[in-house]
C-alpha cells in the first residue's frame, strides 16, 4: 500500500472510531449507563486528536501548520477549562496568540519540507509547477 494510500485509510479508520465513540457514549447515555455531562471537559482534547491527525502521514505544509494550531490549540483550551496551572480565560489568552505566532513561523518551514500542495493535489493537476504554471497549462 502506498503512503497516500495509507494516509486515507488511517484518516477515515480515524473519524469513525471518533463517530463510534460519540455514538456509544451518547447511548450509554440514553441507557442512564454513564452520564455525558461528565465527558464534557474532555472535548478539547478531540481537537488534540484531529491536529495531530493532520500532522501527521502525508500533510502538505498548510495542514501541517493548521494541524499544529488545531492540536496546541486544544492543549490551551482543555487546560483552561481544568484550570490547569491556573490557567483563565482572563489571564492566559496571550497564550493564543503565541501559538498563532508560532504556526505562522512554522508554516514556512513546513512548506519547504512538504511542499505548499500534498502530492495528492499535484498528481490531481492542482500544484503549481517550476515555470509558475497551474499543471493545467493555464
């Protein structure tokens, strides 16, 4: 199987082991087997799960940096919510725009290393080749 293979199949096993999960807690709850509202500061963390998912396998340099900002994102958000090292809203949201800053300052470098346009996207014809065409001929 090759990379980009590989990288749909483990993207799509992803988002539905995250339906499934989403399905049979909200059963259990239905069930009165387990109480939702206890899972509900844990939702954050799907955001660490779905930026990592993005970062890794066969990203081009924009998810790359989204992944990053999707997954540290969600680090901030679930250690507020927890309040975490005294983490508030009021006094931490700087934290926010560093992460912002740093996948700025990554993005560059990610694109250098993956490219600006997945293979998946210039084998489709959408990449821009080296005398600044379209791969269409346009």
């Amino acid at each position: 199987m090759n990379s980009e293979a590989s990288y749909h199949l483990r993207r799509q096993v992803l988002w539905g082991l995250l339906l499934v999960g989403l399905g049979v807690a909200f059963l259990l709850d239905q069930m009165n087997i387990l109480a939702i509202e206890s899972l509900w500061h844990y939702a954050p963390l799907l955001l660490v799960v779905i930026g990592i998912n993005q970062t890794i396998g066969y990203p081009n340099g924009r998810e790359f940096a989204n992944g990053l900002w999707t997954a540290f994102m969600g680090i901030w958000l679930f250690a507020v919510l927890e309040d975490m090292f005294g983490l508030t809203f009021r006094n931490s949201w700087p934290i926010a725009i560093i992460i912002w800053g740093v996948t700025m300052a990554v993005r560059p470098i990610a694109e250098r290393k993956f490219g600006k346009t997945g293979r998946r996207d210039r084998q489709r014809g959408y990449g821009i080749d080296a005398n600044g065409e379209n791969g269409h001929g346009n």
